[in-house]
C-alpha cells in the first residue's frame, strides 16, 4: 500500500510513509536477527542431544571386543572373579549398551581360590580378556585363565538366549584373539611382547600343535626400546585384503599406547608404528558402521571406578587406519547421544519377580562362585535372603556378595534390610567392593545389635540399633578423579544420617577392577541366620555433603 500511495501522490506523502517503511525495515531486522539466534540456540541444543561424548561408557567395561551383525553390535568385556563371567552387551548405535547374557554361570566349580575356600581367593584373576566373533552363524567366545591354566572358547547360534556349547584348551594363551580368515582356516593371536601364532581345527576345539610360530618378535617395538607394558591385548582384523593387529604397550615415563602392525600375509611381514598416544586410551580394535564409518573402541584407567570405554574416530590414509582428531581423543562423536547406564548396565531391584523371570536380572553378578543354596528371591516374596553357611573372619572372603557396578560421575545405592533373623556374630549390610573397601552393616554382637561404619578393616563409627529394619546408602563421587565415597543410614527411609568418614576409592591391581556396590551377610560364630533385603535402589545422583 505505502508503495503505491508514493507513486501518485506528492511530497507530503512521501514524508508521511517514508518513517513507517523504515520501521518496518528495522523492525524485520531485528526479527530476523532474533529468530536467526534463537535457531542457532536450538541447533546447538538439539547437537547436543543428538553427539556422543566419550567415555562412552563410564563404568568398568575393560577389555572389550566388539563385533557387528548387520546393523547390531555386540560386545563381550572382563568381570574376572565375578559370576557369571565374561558379560554380552547389545547396542544399534555403539553408544548405549544393555547387558544380554553371559558366556558362563561359572567358569570352574573345583577350586578354591574361585569359590573363596579354605581362606583362598581369585581376585584380579579369575577369567581376562575375551574375544567375539561371528562366523557362518555361530557366535564365538574364547578367555583365559591364569587361575586354572586353560583357554576357554563358548559357543552359541544365539547371544541372548543360548545354548553355549564349551571347549577347553589346556594352555592359558594370554589375552588371544581368535581369527576366522577367509581360507577357511581359524588362527589364534596370542602373548606379550612375543607374539605367537597358532592354527585351530574348524570346531575350535584343539590347537594344532604343528602349527605354532612366533608371528612379532618385538610388538612393542614402535613405541621404543623402554618398556614397562609389553605389547599385549591383540586383537587382528582383515580389512580389503590386509591384515590389521592391534595391541597395547606403555613406555616407561609415558602412557598406555596403541600399536598397529600391519602385513598382506598373515605370515608377515609385519610393519608396526604407533595408532595413538593420547590420555592413556588403548587397547582395543576397529570397528565398522553399516553406513561406512570406522572407529577404534578402546578404554582408559579412570581410577575408582575402574576402566572405562571410548570411540576414536578412524580415517584410512595410505592402507593405514588413523586414530582420533589430529591425534588427539575427541571429547564429541559423530553419533547417537549417551544415554544413562540405568538401566541397561546397572539398575535398580525391589526383589519382585514374575512367573518365567530369572532369579537374578544380568546386571547383577556374585562375588568368586557362589553358594545357590544360600540365597533366594523365592523364600520370601519381594525379598532378597541371603543366608549364612558357613563361618568367616572377614569381609572379603565372605561368600555370596552379591554385586553390581559403581559408574561415574557420580552414583549412589540405597536398600532396606531386615535384621530380625541374625544370630549373633551376624554381620550383614551395604559395601563398596575392593581391596580397600568400606561398608555400612549391621552387627550382631552380645543380644544387640548395632550399626557399624567399616574403613578397609577398621571400625570407624558405630551407633545402637533397636529396630528390625534399617536403611543404608552408599556414594561415590568420581567426578574428576575424585574417587570418595560415604556411607548413610536412615531409620525411616526419610533423614539419612552420615555415619563414619568419607573413605578413598583407589583402583588397586590386586582385585584389578572398579568399586562395587556389594549387598552381604556372613556369620563368625554361628551358621543359620538370614537377613532379608527389601530392595535396592541405584541413581546417578549423591548428596551435596559428597
């Protein structure tokens, strides 16, 4: 209208509708200019939402050996003395995993160290690094154990459901790779520093001994002459016609490093160089997307709560893959957004099971073998009891400590425990499980009971107990290395009382694994009382007073 009005008439009219058109102007431009920003907001909220950060997994995941079936991948990972052993995660994305089975309920049932007997245990050993594969319809398996000297290979037509069909080796081939070329012969990779080479019958259930040779004499070469770690962990790919090894070392003054040999043969020769050296991630392998992107799965030592998982991205320059952002770890991936490990890595349990559910939902596993004739779900409805058997002096040779995952940043656990059935000598509650563990329990001693705080062996803290039903929680902040942890009780789920001191949560070699949250009870006087847990709740938030 403006336009046609400064056409036919004069001056007047120019001055009068002049101004509005250049308020208009203005005005379209700040619009503009606002909607423009509050676009770009929404893109860099939604990209958020929508980018992986590493690690991808913030729990102890070490060890993992990751496959692709189609558009699924599966990983198989390490629990050592915990069972059932060598845990199955599922994932569309390579991001967010959920737990499907294990390899095998336990791995022995003979020996004393595995079943915490006569004062023996397995800790930091029991099975190590596994490895997955898949071929012409059968999913593969294989670890190893120092403890009983053997290589374990399961077998499977069905991750999830089963059966496993088990054949033993009677050598430990240290953290092997098994490996299906496409002659149809089946190669297992195996050694530290030395690296050996042999060939197994198609079944897989027998070496041929005929067949072994030293295939690297020095792994560990590319990354100097001063090494602390030797190369180990190999995992070997194949990829357009080449033949890919990884490993892991750590030079003496540096930090854990990927190492990559490469060869057109699988008999060599064998060039090496250094795939990455950057915050200590490393060992691991290659894996492919269906829409034709590589990356490198590997994981890093974060203290308390264990090993944890991270994705590099991987270019392919000169028949050579390389590793990372310009050598670097990125914080952000070009894939789906993290979502909780709650609940498919850790979770919460009220105890209630429905007809044709299992016992034991897969995020929990027992602490060495347990003793099935010593817990239940079924003997009280909505309850976990765990009974006392046998007579023990200390927590860490306790049987049947039922576990689960701490995960970071931070996370707490939380249960209800009925006392009522504890004999005296009892010593029943809440734990974070390792070497230098702590606890929050209930102690029956003398026709009284009370609440005791556990540092490592020492008694911090203890208060009166004059009820049947007592509630514990326990916390861990590992934000940023923190690696602490404090323990609450509550007589009526609603005000929690800290008890005790904060307690340090250090990842020490001999159990060789992240803080669990562990729910026990042992006897060290008398055999026959129980103690009933109502619940137990896990989240990934603590108190403010962590």
């Amino acid at each position: 209208m403006d336009k046609k009005i400064l056409q036919t008439t004069e001056g007047v009219a120019k001055i009068k509708y002049t101004p509005k058109i250049q308020i208009y102007t203005m005005k379209n431009k700040i619009s503009i200019i606002f909607t423009c920003l509050i676009l770009i907001m929404q893109t860099a909220a939604f990209s958020q939402k929508t980018t992986a950060t590493n690690p991808v997994i913030y729990a102890d995941v070490p060890d993992l050996s990751i496959i692709r079936v189609g558009n699924t991948y599966y990983m198989s990972s390490t629990t050592m003395h915990m069972n059932p052993g060598i845990p199955i995660m599922k994932s569309t994305d390579l991001v967010n995993w959920k737990l499907i089975n294990y390899a095998y309920q336990t791995l022995e049932d003979n020996d004393d160290k595995l079943n915490l007997d006569n004062g023996k245990n397995d800790y930091g050993r029991g099975s190590w690094a596994s490895s997955l594969r898949y071929h012409n319809g059968t999913y593969y398996v294989s670890t190893f154990s120092g403890t009983t000297g053997k290589t374990y290979i399961f077998s499977t037509k069905n991750l999830e459901k089963g059966p496993w069909k088990k054949n033993v080796l009677n050598a430990s081939y240290h953290d092997h790779s098994i490996f299906f070329d496409d002659d149809g012969k089946v190669y297992m990779i195996w050694g530290a520093g030395k690296l050996e080479i042999i060939e197994l019958n198609s079944d897989l259930s027998a070496v041929k001994e005929e067949t072994k040779k030293v295939l690297i004499e020095n792994a560990s070469a590319p990354a100097g002459s001063n090494i602390m770690l030797n190369s180990e962990g190999s995992q070997l790919f194949k990829v357009k016609g080449k033949y890919y090894l990884f490993n892991i070392a750590w030079p003496k003054g540096g930090m854990r490093t990927v190492v990559m040999h490469r060869a057109d043969k699988i008999t060599g020769p064998w060039e090496g160089k250094i795939g990455l050296q950057d915050l200590g991630v490393a060992q691991g392998g290659l894996i492919d997307t269906p829409d034709g992107k590589w990356f490198s799965y590997l994981f890093r030592d974060a203290g308390g709560v264990g090993r944890i998982p991270y994705l590099v991205p991987v270019k392919w320059e000169d028949g050579w893959p390389v590793l990372g952002e310009n050598e670097k770890v990125p914080e952000t991936l070009d894939l789906p957004a993290n979502k909780s490990l709650i609940p498919g890595i850790v979770n919460s349990d009220d105890f209630t099971r429905k007809n044709g559910e299992s016992d034991l939902p897969l995020v929990w596993q027992w602490n060495h073998n347990p003793d099935n004739k010593l817990w239940s779900v079924k003997e009280r409805k909505g309850y976990l009891r765990l009974k006392t058997g046998r007579i023990d002096n200390s927590f860490l040779q306790a049987k049947n400590t039922l576990t689960q995952r701490t995960f970071g940043p931070e996370c707490s656990g939380t249960t209800l425990i009925e006392v009522s059935n504890m004999k005296d000598g009892d010593f029943a509650g809440l734990s974070l499980l390792q070497k230098d563990f702590g606890l929050v329990a209930v102690k029956a001693e003398n026709g009284s009971k009370k609440i005791v705080m556990i540092d490592i062996s020492k008694e911090i803290e203890s208060v009166p107990l004059n009820q049947d039903k007592v509630y514990f929680k326990a916390e861990c902040n590992f934000k940023d290395k923190a690696d602490t942890g404090r323990f609450f009780y509550s007589l009526d789920g609603k005000k929690w009382i800290s008890i005790g001191n904060a307690i340090k949560l250090p990842y020490t070699l001999p159990h060789f694994m992240g803080y669990r949250f562990g729910l026990f009870n042992y006897a060290t006087k008398d055999t026959g009382g129980f103690v009933d847990f109502d619940y137990f709740h896990i989240s990934d938030k603590i108190s403010k007073t962590n």
